[in-house]
C-alpha cells in the first residue's frame, strides 16, 4: 500500500517538473516570438517609410503648392508607420515658437487644442538641431514633459525641419501609449534615423517648390516685359512698314526690302507669342498643351496651305506638367512641322496623340518626299534638336519614312 502510495507521489512530482520545464520552454518561445515580431514590424515601418519616400519623389513633379505635398507625406506616413498622431509643424517669423500646419489622429476637440497651441521650444532644438525621443524607459526633461501636456501625446519623437541650414518647423510622431499590439512601433534610439530620413524628404522637397515658385514668378516678369516692351516694339515695326510700302509703292526694291523686314518682325512677334506661353505657369497641365498644340498646328500649316487631321483623345486627365516635359514636348512637335513645310513639299499630316497614366505619346505623319538621303545642314541640325530634346526629358523619339509616303515621327515621354 505504502509503496503505490510512494509512486503516486513519486509520479506527481515528476509531473510537476515536467510541467515547470514545460511552463519554462513555452515561455521562452512566446519571448522569442513576440521579439521576432516585434522586429519583423520595425523592419516592416522601415520598408514603408521607403515607400513613402520614393512616392513622394515619384510623383513630385505634380505638386504645384507646399500645402498640397505636406497633406500627401502627413496621410502616407500616418497610415503606413502605424501612428498614432503625428503633426506637422512650422516655427513662426523669427519667434522660437512652432505652430502646427497638419496634423492626423486627433479627434475632433484635440484637434483645436493642437490647432492653437504655440509651442516654445529651447534652444538646443533650434541651434543643434537635436532630435527628442519620449519612451517609457527614457526619464523626461522639463520641455518632454511640457510638449506631452501640450500635444496631449505621452511617447512621441520630435525631429527638427531643417532647410538652408536652418530649423523651419518640426515633425512630431507619437503614440499614446506603447502597450499597443505588435502593429505599433515601439520608439527607441534605433528608429529616430528613419524620422530623420523621412523629416529631410519633405525638407528638400518643400525648398524645392519655393525655388520653383521663384522660377515661375520670374517666369512670369520676363514674360510680361516680352509682350509689354518689345511685343509692343516689335508690332510698331511691322505697321510701320506697312505704311511705307504704301507710300514708296513706286519703288519695288524698297517694297521688297519693307516687306521682308514686316515678315521677319511677324515672325519675331509670333515666337515671343510661344515663348510667352511657354513660360506662363499657368498653362502646366496636359489639357492646355494639347489645346495650344491643336491651334498651334492648324494655324501654321493652313497658313502655308498644308491640310492636317488630328487624333486627340477624347477626355483627358487635367494633370500638370513639368515646365520642362511640356516646353520640350511642344519645341519638338513645332520643329517637326516646321521641317515638314522647308523640306517635305507635303499636302497633308495626320497628327495623333495618345495619353495613358504614365506616358504621352504623338505621331506626326506627312505624305511629302521623305526625308532627303544627303540632309541638308538646316534639316540635320533640326533633327539633332529634336533628338537632344527628347533626351532630356527622358523620352524616346524615332524618325523615318512613312509606308505609304512622306515622313512620320513618332516620340514618347513619360509623364
């Protein structure tokens, strides 16, 4: 009796150990789990703060105004990092005091508490440009505590803005509380450089559009003198020797060296007119180009009794252009045209332009005498134009005989 007593206990005991060693090992593995997890989620933020990254600088060359590329890079990093809130912040004038411009993951009424709050910050952010990192293993200074009552968020990273050398705002991301799941970002000393990386970004690309913006108000002066001064000059020319070709009709070499000056000054005046709405802002989008090419088209070649039928899509996406995609795209298409009345002896060209998501492509096709076998320095040196053009904005361009009859060019950009 004693000794199946003694077993059961004897057996009991040895449960117990196997339990605790079972208890030990599957706590270790559930450790080892939850670090793995957690260090999968840190690689995962780092991929997508990448991503984030070469979106905004894939898609750049559309953001006509800061407001527009600041809502774009708050909604990306605060749906794909996985925050909390995160806001985005300006200093005011000269004053050490930053204000917010946008923020996301507040509600309603924490949104007008962060709307006008005016955070004084110390020098050592401004001067040393010196990120703050909040955890809950870090002991917060006087200003850490200060911006968690103030921005109503208990661990945050504050990362400085820097531009010209100089602080202009801050980037503010935060969770509320780092007991969150595994899809939450724990702050540590780790990840701050990947902020920074994403803090530079939208540095570089705001600088960007304010020396963008300079370019184009000086694009605009430049523009308004040509048409003012001499547009204007240039028109009085013209009438001018209109009037004397009617007073010295008598004398058929000065008429004929008159009307020569009246052409070339049309000429003059019609080039300012492209140049004029070439560096006009205003006209950077698809639908314009298109338009200006249609009447630009029509007019040069009926003027020179040359017919032409255009293929235009239908609708099209009012997305905006490059100043230089689009100046480069109309130079090219008016060079060929060009080429087509000195060099083709054509009746006709049939112009075709089609636009997806990410390219625009055109074909210009004449039925004239093709391109000649010993090209003439005037029409190389057209073609070569052509070419470096199309170079430079990335895109290809081909130019060869028509099947039929005559010339095609065909170029595509991506836009």
């Amino acid at each position: 009796m004693e000794s199946k007593t003694e077993t059961i206990e004897s057996l009991q005991k040895e449960l117990t150990y196997y339990k605790k060693q079972l208890d030990r090992l599957s706590g270790n593995t559930i450790g080892k789990q939850y670090e793995f997890a957690q260090l999968s989620n840190i690689s995962k933020k780092y991929i997508n703060g990448f991503k984030i990254m070469a979106d905004l600088q894939r898609s750049f060359s559309f953001y006509t105004r800061k407001e527009v590329l600041f809502e774009e890079f708050m909604d990306g990093i605060f749906s794909q990092m996985f925050l909390d809130r995160v806001i985005l912040m300006e200093l005011m004038g000269h004053q050490k005091v930053l204000k917010s411009l946008s923020n996301r993951g507040f509600s309603e009424n924490e949104k007008i508490i962060i709307n006008n709050a005016f955070l004084h910050v110390p020098d050592i952010f401004l001067e040393q440009k010196k990120s703050f990192l909040v955890s809950e293993n870090i002991n917060n200074s006087d200003f850490e505590k200060y911006l968690q009552g103030s921005l109503l968020t208990q661990y945050f990273i504050l990362i400085p803005l820097i531009k010209n050398q100089r602080v202009w705002g801050a980037l503010f991301v935060g969770i509320h509380n780092e007991k969150k799941p595994l899809t939450y970002l724990t702050f540590s000393e780790s990840n701050i450089d990947m902020f920074e990386s994403l803090a530079g970004i939208i540095s570089a690309m705001s600088l960007q559009l304010e020396q963008r913006e300079l370019m184009e108000k000086e694009r605009n002066r430049i523009a308004r003198d040509m048409h003012d001064d001499i547009g204007s000059e240039l028109s009085k020319i013209s009438v001018t020797c209109g009037s004397l070709k009617n007073e010295f009709a008598g004398d058929k070499k000065l008429v004929t060296n008159l009307e020569s000056i009246k052409v070339s000054t049309e000429a003059i005046v019609n080039n300012i007119g492209n140049i004029i709405w070439a560096l006009n802002p205003v006209n950077n989008t698809i639908e314009n180009l298109l338009a200006y090419i249609r009447e630009y088209a029509y007019d040069f070649l009926e003027m020179h009794r040359i017919k032409i039928s255009f293929s235009f899509p239908k609708t099209i996406k009012n997305n905006t252009l490059a100043h230089e995609i689009r100046t480069h795209i109309f130079m090219i298409i008016k060079e060929a045209l060009h080429n087509i009345v000195k060099h083709a002896d054509a009746k006709s060209v049939c112009m075709s332009i089609q636009i997806d998501d990410n390219s625009l492509g055109c074909s210009i096709i004449d039925d004239g005498k093709g391109i000649p076998q010993h090209k003439n320095n005037n029409f190389g040196n057209g073609l070569r134009n052509m070419q470096q053009r199309i170079a430079e904005i990335g895109g290809q361009i081909n130019i060869g005989p028509n099947p039929g009859k005559g010339t095609c060019v065909e170029m595509n950009v991506r836009l």
